[in-house]
C-alpha cells in the first residue's frame, strides 16, 4: 500500500466467521492504515435497489459476474512473476458496465476524471437533456421553444414536400 498504487479489496463471505465480521475487519484496516490508505464498506446487498429482480436482471447479473472473474483470471495471470503479483498498472483496477451499449471494462484512473466524488454521481449525466422533453410528457405547462434551441418555423402544405424528405 505504501507504492504509487494504492488500492485493494477484501471478499467477504457473510456466514465466513462469526468474530471476523465485515464492522470488524473495517475497523482493523482503518486503524492499521492511518495516513497510507482509507477504507469503507460495500455490502451488495445494500447497493441494491428497485425491490425484487427481474429474470433479466438475474440473467444480466450473472453475465456480468462471469465476464469480471474472467477479466481478474486473465488479469492476474499477465502480471504473475516468480510466485508474486505485479498490478501496477492502470488497467488493473476497473468498474465494469455498460458504455454506449457495449459491456466494457473502465479504468478507475479514467473515472477519476469525470466523477463528481462529492455527490458520487458522473459530472456529465446523459439523461439531463431529456429534462425538458420529460416535462412535456408529463404535462408540465413549459413552452416548446424552451426545448427547441434555434428558430420555430411553421408548418405549411407548401414547405412539405418528398425532395425534403416530408
């Protein structure tokens, strides 16, 4: 912990040991790390949300499952040397999930950049554009102008026409 990298993760089974609690080992690590590292909990169970899971939801779940253990396979062992291994690369502590439709691998490095880490949100959020448009569909009273950027032309039976592709 004490080199440029710093980062590790502890698995934790919850039926592991009945003294070697997650409060436990976060509490050892906590105080044993002053100054090098910082800790905290993640507890699946607590990051889930939306009641009980679709079968898509399970079946995507348990995709995503294989392809991380596949990836930390592959991972570890491109960087196993002599009975010790090298992570020390970027690529070698990644979220994955979904980008622009294909499921991907993103470095922790990269999201650095663009997260908000004191609301734990993106900086950039795709769906804030369609603010408006959700408004009109719930019958909000706003102008459509507010949503259209540019000038409003009006629709006449002479402006349709095959050649502009009406």
């Amino acid at each position: 912990m004490k080199t440029d990298i710093q980062r590790g993760l502890v698995l934790r089974n919850e039926k592991c040991h009945e003294h070697y609690t997650t409060e436990f080992l976060y509490n050892l690590y906590s105080s044993e790390g002053k100054g090098i590292f910082d800790c905290r909990i993640n507890v699946l169970g607590h990051l889930q949300q939306g009641g009980a899971p679709t079968p898509f939801d399970r079946n995507y779940g348990t995709k995503l499952g294989v392809k991380a253990v596949l990836w930390m396979s592959e991972k570890l062992q491109e960087v196993y040397r002599k009975g010790r291994v090298f992570a020390n690369s970027a690529d070698s502590a990644c979220v994955i999930g979904l980008r622009k439709k294909v499921v991907a691998f993103s470095p922790v490095t990269e999201l650095k950049k663009v997260t908000d880490f004191e609301h734990r949100l993106p900086q950039e959020q795709w769906w804030l554009n369609l603010r408006l448009m959700l408004k009109m569909l719930a019958n909000y009273q706003i102008s459509l102008t507010e949503y259209i950027s540019g000038k409003m032309e009006h629709v006449t039976r002479r402006t349709l026409s095959i050649e502009k592709g009406f």
